[in-house]
C-alpha cells in the first residue's frame, strides 16, 4: 500500500496551485494524508476527487467551511498499523513524550504545522512523522512532502521528497 504525506498547502496564499511533482504522486497512492493547513476548499475537493483514499484533518488556518468537512484528528488503519492525523503538536522539545501519551494506541501518527520535515519514533514505538509543505518552504531549504509503504504490519520507504523551487521565487 503505497501512502502521501502532505501538509501545510496554504492555497491560494503560499502557492497558486499545487507543485505538479505533488500531483503526479496522487494516481500511485492508495492512501493520501493532508495534516491540515489548507486554507482554501477547492484543495480539499481536488484532493478527494483524485484520491483513492483521503485521511485529513483542519489546522489552525483553516476556516469554518472545512472545519466542517475535516475533523481535529483523523484516524485509519491500514495494513494493520493504526495512523493519526493531527495538526499540531507543539514544540519539538518534548514531542515524542507528549504525543506518545496523548496516542497510546496508535503506532504512527502524521502532524503538521511547523513546515519542517520531522521523521522519529518515540520510545513508546510511535513514529512520527510531518512531511513539511510543499507549498511554503518558510525556513526549509526546499518545499516537501512524504511518500511511505505499508505492507505486512510494517511501514517501510519512508521518503522525503524535495521540490524544485517555483519560478520566480526562492
């Protein structure tokens, strides 16, 4: 099962539409994860046309039209792992405690927010995982995302994908 990571779109303020290498990825996904950070409607009903199977969740600049459609954290088991979706997680200090305590249950759980890729596992055995932005690099040397498999009760290739800068801008 072949799985994509995003975050952090900001459409249409960080970005005018989303990076075609992005696009290109949604036909091989079986599962595609959106950690919240829309900002626009049109990104969620793009994403659920052209995907198999979306898990997303609304972050803190999203709006009441997709707070409606998107919940606070999302969960889904695929191929017998157990996946959160939340936004937020606070600081990077302490995350792996803080989220381990607050999703005993699960074995992976993909966040948001801060715009920067995050790959760890807590000593719990929960991993974490923030696939950046592929739309607002803030301090990052690239845009990214995640693509992972699923297979046999394991997640293997995890990978960071980096995304050539847009034109016209760093």
């Amino acid at each position: 099962m072949r799985l994509l990571l995003m975050s952090d779109t900001h459409l249409p303020r960080r970005a005018r539409e989303l990076p075609p290498p992005l696009l290109a990825e949604l036909p091989r996904a079986d599962v595609v994860f959106h950690a919240g950070d829309w900002v626009d409607v049109a990104t969620l009903d793009l994403l659920e046309s052209r995907s198999r199977r979306l898990v997303g969740v609304y972050g803190n600049n999203d709006g009441p039209e997709l707070r409606a459609r998107l919940p606070e954290v999302a969960y889904a088991e695929l191929g017998g792992l157990r996946f959160g979706v939340v936004h937020e997680t606070g600081p990077a200090q302490g995350r792996e405690a803080r989220c381990a305590a607050r999703f005993p249950d699960l074995d992976v759980l993909v966040f948001g927010h801060s715009h920067i890729p995050w790959d760890t596992t807590a000593p719990s055995g929960l991993r974490l995982l923030n696939p950046g932005s592929p739309t607002d690099r803030r301090r990052q040397p690239y845009c990214t995302y995640l693509t992972a498999t699923v297979a046999g009760g394991t997640l293997a290739d995890v990978e960071l994908h980096r995304l050539p800068p847009r034109r016209g801008r760093s």
